[in-house]
C-alpha cells in the first residue's frame, strides 16, 4: 500500500531520492523528466474544456491541479519553482497541438516514449527501479525532484539537501563492473 500523497516535500524528496543516487541517472532525469512533462502538455493540449465560461485545454487544468498540490507540500520555493517549470513545458507544448492529427501524436508520443525510454537508461546505472513501480506518486515527485537538484546546484536549500541525503545517502557512480550484490 502506497503512502499518502499529501506528505510533506521533504519526506516525498527524500523518498524519491532513495532510488536515485547515481549521478548518471539523476542527469538523465534532467533530460527524460521534462521530455514527459512535455508530452503530456502536448497530449492534452487539445482537448478544450470550459470551466466557468473560460475555455482551457485539459493541460493547463492538470498544470493546475499539479500547481495546488505543489504548493501545499509545505516548500513555498519548490512548490512555485516547479509549478513556473511545468507551466514553461506546457506553455511550449500548446501550439504543437494545433498541428496536423500526424504531427499532433508524433510530437506527443514521440516525445514521451524518448523520455521513458532515457529514463530507463537511468535506472540502469542506477540498478534500482523507478519510484513510482513502488508509490505512483513518484510520477508527480519526478518534476519536484528535477527542479530541487537544479536549485541545489545553484546554492538553494542547504539544510533541505542535507536533510534529504542523511535519508538516502550522498549520490556516487555506481561501478557497473562490480555491482553491489
């Protein structure tokens, strides 16, 4: 039985970073996560619905579904960073909806199966699947844990990032010659 998904960004950053440590495969997040942000903007992208007399398309009321439960998992900073983060991806992603149908689910598809599939080669280095087989909140957590290593790399959140390491571990490069057994 999974956790709840209302707990706190630390305990869910923490989770999430159990099952990735290794360098190459958090680089690869970098890459493979925003792709499928992406993908799913683009996928929703057409379908219009009417909320309130105002026409949306069915990615930006996901993008703002996501938004309020970023925000209330008790970061202000996280919450806002990768909410702007997912709102860019979807923002880029609405005119290709636009498209031809071919071009429409070329771009969405293909741009979803390429960031599955590098997030996979992630996982490889890493030896461990991904965190969402185990809690499919992950799915959610992916974008947050993205957006928090972009911010530590540039100085935010000291404490936060050593909280989140005293639970998982420091990352490393695991020797792929030599795995641990």
């Amino acid at each position: 039985m999974a956790a709840s998904p209302f707990r706190p960004a630390i305990d869910l950053m923490a989770q999430y970073a159990s099952y990735h440590r290794d360098r190459r495969n958090i680089v690869t997040h970098f890459v493979g996560i925003p792709l499928i942000v992406f993908a799913i903007g683009v996928l929703l992208a057409r379908a219009e619905l009417s909320v309130g007399g105002v026409s949306l398309t069915a990615a930006w009321v996901l993008w703002g579904l996501s938004t309020a439960w970023y925000l209330t998992r008790g970061n202000l900073v996280l919450g806002l960073a990768v909410s702007l983060a997912n709102g860019v991806l979807m923002a880029l992603a609405e005119p290709l909806a636009a498209g031809t149908l071919s071009s429409w689910l070329s771009f969405g598809l293909g741009s979803f199966v390429l960031g599955w599939v590098i997030q996979f080669i992630g996982h490889y280095y890493e030896g461990k699947k991904p965190a969402f087989v185990d809690d499919l909140v992950g799915l959610l957590v992916g974008p947050m844990f993205v957006v928090g290593e972009a911010l530590f790399s540039l100085g935010w959140g000291r404490e936060f990032l050593r909280e989140i390491e005293r639970r998982a571990g420091p990352t490393h490069l695991r020797d792929l010659a030599h795995p641990a057994a």
